[in-house]
C-alpha cells in the first residue's frame, strides 16, 4: 500500500473525487475524524459534508440513545439523513439505500465530496456496493410457510437445491425461514436467491476508512459513553418516547432497558450495566462485519496522526491508487447469505 504519510496538496477534482466512508465499533471516533476531515479539506479548498449510515440516527428525538452528533458537532459541518423520520415509522435499508444514493449524488454534483459515517455495517454498503434488497410478497411467503408445515422444510430444502444449488450450499437446511425467503426471492424475481448476494463492488467511486483501538480502550470508552447517556438524560428520553417507538425503533440498544426502569422491571444501575455489556457484544459484532471486506484502510484510532493517514489514503484513492486491487476484492471473499433478508 502506498504511504499514508505524505501530505494532501492540491484538492481533488469532482471527476476523480471518492466518497470517503468511515466505519468502525460504536463509540471509537468515527464523528469526530469525519468532523475533522471535513474540516481538513475545507482548508485545502475542498468541501466536504456528513452524510448519516447509523440506521437510529435516522429517527427524530432519539438522540442521547443512539449518540448522535450534537447541536454543536452538526454546526461544524453539515450533516444529512439525521433525523429524517419519526420513530412511529419505519426504516428499511432498501429505503435508506435510495435515500442515501440520492443524497450522495446531489452532493456529488455540487463539488461536494460526501463522508458516510456510521456504525451500522449493511447500511454503509447499501450506500455505495452493488447489493440488491429483493421486495416481498405476502401470498407467496404464506404458501410457502403453509406448504412447510404441510410437507416439511426438508422437502421445501430439496426444492432449493434444485432451483439454486449455489443458494442451498451456503444455508443451513434446518433454518427453516431463510429457505422460505430464498423460495420466495426464486418466485417473485425468476432468478436465483444467490443472485441477490451482495457485491464487494463499488457502483459510487470510494474509499473506506476503518478506525479500529485495543479492546480495553474501547471497553473504557463505552463505559464513559454509557455514563454520559445515563447523565444527559437518557430515561427521560425513553419516557418521552415510549408511546411512539415503532418496531423498528424500538430495537435500538438501550430504549428498552430504560422502558424496563419505567416500569419498574430493572433499577437505573441494573439497566445501564446492561447496556454497558450489549454495547461491548455489539462493537465485537461490528468488528466481525466490518473484518470481511479486504478494500477498508484500517487505522488506529489512538495515532496522533490519524488525521494526517486518512487525508493521505483519501488522495491516493482519487488518483486512483487503490482501484486494481479493490476491483479483485469480489473474487476472494467469502459471502454469507444470511446477511440479505
């Protein structure tokens, strides 16, 4: 790879310019590089703007819960699809694939270089690869589901192995509900389930960043993250919104803890060690997404010149020193077909 260490000069032009994509664990500084990035190539006269992948940020008033950029952060540098819907409503990622897309190319057009942040792993690719998010249909799930219990999931597994041995050969054939789903894909698209199989493929010119920090360090900034949810008024903000979380919403890590504590189910020290633990099983989750695609630039988190690294990496990917060998990043990965529901 080349060196990381050679300062930014002249700004890039629009046809050349990539997205930058900073992905990482909850709570190991995506924000605040992408603040300072912005800021970075706004000094060398290139604009740049955030652009929300955190799939919770999405929502209106969930904001100590999914930390979101404050008031303060979001005046630095203009942010986009932060609070875009209400939590009564629901956010899908084929939703959000189109939002974002659109939002990326209007930037785009203005000059204006894009940088994805967010920790949810689907919702950065859905932004920028080639994946697809085939639709459903009720009548077609509903007589599979009839035909499981009538006939029994191994023949409906049979049936897969027939239509898409491909499919078949990466599931597992007791888990009834994802053979239901790749029958279903079969039926409604004509083609084969593991034709939806995401891409480690670019369809927007990009270049990921990741920030990865030892695990003790990043036990200790959860810890002080979960601290200060508890200080800023967190089960105030769970009361507030109880009554209008969707299923979708409802799912974010922490609102039902504190909806516990509401209801007198958990006490406040209880819930927040809860959370404190889930967000730990959720950074290593994340790490383990995030460890499959071979095209991200990982850096330390904790480098004193982490900014200067990702402003070199950034310059490289628009003279196009990464783009050989990202092009090969399909050919050598494992893909999982449970990841596309």
């Amino acid at each position: 790879m080349p060196s990381v260490t050679e300062p930014q000069h002249e700004p890039s032009r629009p046809d050349t310019m990539r997205v930058v994509s900073i992905i990482g664990p909850t709570a190991s500084g995506k924000t605040g590089l992408a603040i300072a990035l912005a800021k970075a190539l706004a000094e060398q006269g290139q604009r740049a703007e955030i652009v929300n992948a955190d799939a919770y940020q999405m929502y209106r008033g969930m904001d100590i819960g999914t930390a979101k950029a404050t008031a303060e952060e979001q005046a630095q540098v203009p942010h986009h699809l932060l609070d875009i819907i209400e939590p009564s409503e629901t956010m899908t990622v084929a939703r959000f694939q189109e939002l974002a897309r659109s939002c990326i190319h209007d930037l785009l057009s203005r000059g204006i270089r894009p940088i994805l942040v967010g920790g949810s792993g689907l919702y950065a690719r859905a932004a920028i690869d080639d994946i697809s998010f085939p639709g459903t249909d009720p009548d077609v799930r509903a007589k599979l589901e009839r035909r499981a219990e009538s006939e029994g999931p191994g023949l409906l597994f049979e049936e897969l192995k027939a239509k898409d041995p491909e499919a078949a050969s990466r599931m597992d054939a007791h888990n009834v509900r994802r053979t239901i789903r790749a029958l279903e894909v079969i039926e409604i698209t004509g083609r084969p389930f593991s034709a939806s199989l995401p891409k480690y493929r670019y369809v927007i010119p990009t270049v990921q960043i990741g920030l990865d920090l030892p695990r003790k360090e990043l036990d200790r900034r959860i810890a002080e993250r979960t601290i200060a949810m508890r200080d800023q008024g967190f089960l105030a903000e769970a009361e507030r919104l109880r009554d209008h979380l969707g299923p979708t919403a409802a799912r974010a890590l922490g609102y039902q803890q504190m909806i516990d504590v509401l209801d007198g189910l958990l006490d406040e020290d209880e819930a927040f060690a809860d959370i404190a633990q889930k967000t730990r099983r959720l950074a290593r989750k994340q790490m383990g997404w995030f460890g499959r695609d071979p095209r991200i630039h990982w850096l330390q988190a904790l480098n004193p010149a982490l900014l200067n690294n990702t402003l070199a990496i950034v310059r490289h990917a628009d003279a196009g020193d990464y783009d050989a060998i990202d092009a090969q990043a399909d050919d050598y990965v494992q893909h999982h077909l449970g990841d596309i529901d």
